[in-house]
C-alpha cells in the first residue's frame, strides 16, 4: 500500500531535502524516523527536492508498506521521534500509482525581502535599497506561461527540460516586507532565488522591466541577477489532483 506523507519543516539545519551520504538532510531523518517506528527499511520519494536551508510549509513525500497504518497514532509517533525542526501533520492512503512528485500539478514558493532590520525575523533577506514593486510587478508578466528558464536555473543539472509553466507571479508588501509569492507546474534548481535576484535588480532600477524579457530569451545564467540567500525562501504549497 502507498501511503503519503504531509510535512513541513526549517531548513536552516539541512543540506536540503534529499538524502545524501555524511550530510543532515530532511530525507534522511523522515527515512531513520519511519524504519524504525515501522520496523523496515523505509525509503521515501519527496514531491521536490529543496535546496540547503529553504524551508517547507508544505511538503509531501510517499513511502510503500505492507500492513495497514493507524494514521494518527503514526503521526503521533513520528513528531515525538522527529527533531524540533520537523513536523508532521497527516499520513494518509492514497492509490498505488499516486506519485508525490510526479502526481503534483502545482507547486508555490515564497520569497520574503525587507528594507528594515529585524533582528527577530532570520528568515528574511535584508536588502540597502528603495524597492519600486510597481515596477517589480511589471515584470512578472514576462514569467507568465511556458518558457524555457535556463536563464535562472543552476548550470550542469540533470533535468530533461528547462521548461516551466508559471501560473502566477506577484509582489505584494506586507508592512515592512515585501512577499514574492510564484506558482507552477515544476521549479528548476535554484530558479526562484535567481528570479528574485534579478527583479530586485528591477525594483532598484538597475536593469529595466523590459530587460527580464531578454534576459528569458538570452537562456544565459550569466545574463540573471544573482542568486538571493536561501534562508528568506519557503515552499508553502503542493496540489494534486482530488484523484489521489
């Protein structure tokens, strides 16, 4: 039977979400975790893989096992063995082909900037400059639908496409901080950091609106702004279809 897992988690502490070897990951302490509350080697699929210190609001991954689970008492458990830093809020059957990664059909991140200080916030990236969002919000219609994203994605990986569909790109000011909040069917690595690198590059006047569009066409990392930290940046939402 194919179980789903539904999680979140700071990942200020990981080397990301995948596993691999001699490093803390997300992954890694879901697999310890569940072999030894289930007493077989568990090997879970993640619905993406976030990059070192990016947060999850909402993260899915799947794992097989023979027997039937009480859900709750699982859940119960698994917060109790897991560190501070992870959470888990359900467990739930789904039908055996469901894929967390491959059945989602849209993922959304969000980017927190500020142009004040906040020493109780880590988790925000402080930028030294006058922000214009109109000018920000621009330039999100050039990220709108199907484009090849080679321009914002970290060189020599191993996708089979750079292309992306990007249902909603916005800027939106929350008393001091500025939230970019983008959706879509699938993420290159590092493709959002480098996005809001390049349209802080625009609210600052240092490039143009019209320059993101050149940038996407040129399919150039080199022609991106620059990759913003990772700690500003969460994964707040995973969709599928009801059919699960």
């Amino acid at each position: 039977m194919r179980y789903f897992v539904e999680l979140s988690y700071n990942g200020t502490n990981y080397h990301g979400w995948q596993k691999q070897p001699n490093v803390h990951t997300v992954q890694g302490e879901l697999n310890k975790c569940l072999s030894v509350l289930l007493q077989k080697e568990i090997e879970l699929m993640g619905a993406g893989r976030t990059d070192t210190g990016v947060h999850a609001m909402q993260m899915f991954a799947h794992f097989d096992y023979d027997l039937h689970i009480d859900s709750q008492k699982l859940v119960d458990k698994m917060n109790s063995f897991l560190p501070n830093d992870i959470s888990v809020s359900k467990v739930f059957k789904v039908k055996e082909y469901s894929h967390a990664r491959f059945s989602a059909t849209s993922r959304t991140y969000q980017y927190f900037v500020s142009e004040k200080k906040d020493i109780f916030n880590p988790n925000i990236y402080l930028v030294y400059k006058d922000l214009d969002i109109a000018k920000m919000n621009e330039a999100c219609k050039y990220l709108m639908g199907e484009h090849d994203f080679t321009s914002f994605s970290k060189v020599h990986t191993d996708t089979f496409t750079n292309n992306c569909i990007i249902t909603k790109a916005v800027w939106e000011k929350e008393g001091d901080i500025f939230v970019f909040t983008i959706s879509a069917n699938r993420f290159l690595r590092n493709m959002v950091r480098s996005v809001v690198g390049t349209f802080l590059d625009v609210g600052s006047g240092k490039i143009n609106v019209s320059d993101v569009k050149n940038i996407i066409d040129k399919k150039d990392r080199c022609e991106a702004g620059i990759s913003v930290p990772a700690k500003a940046l969460f994964l707040i939402q995973i969709c599928y279809s009801e059919n699960i």
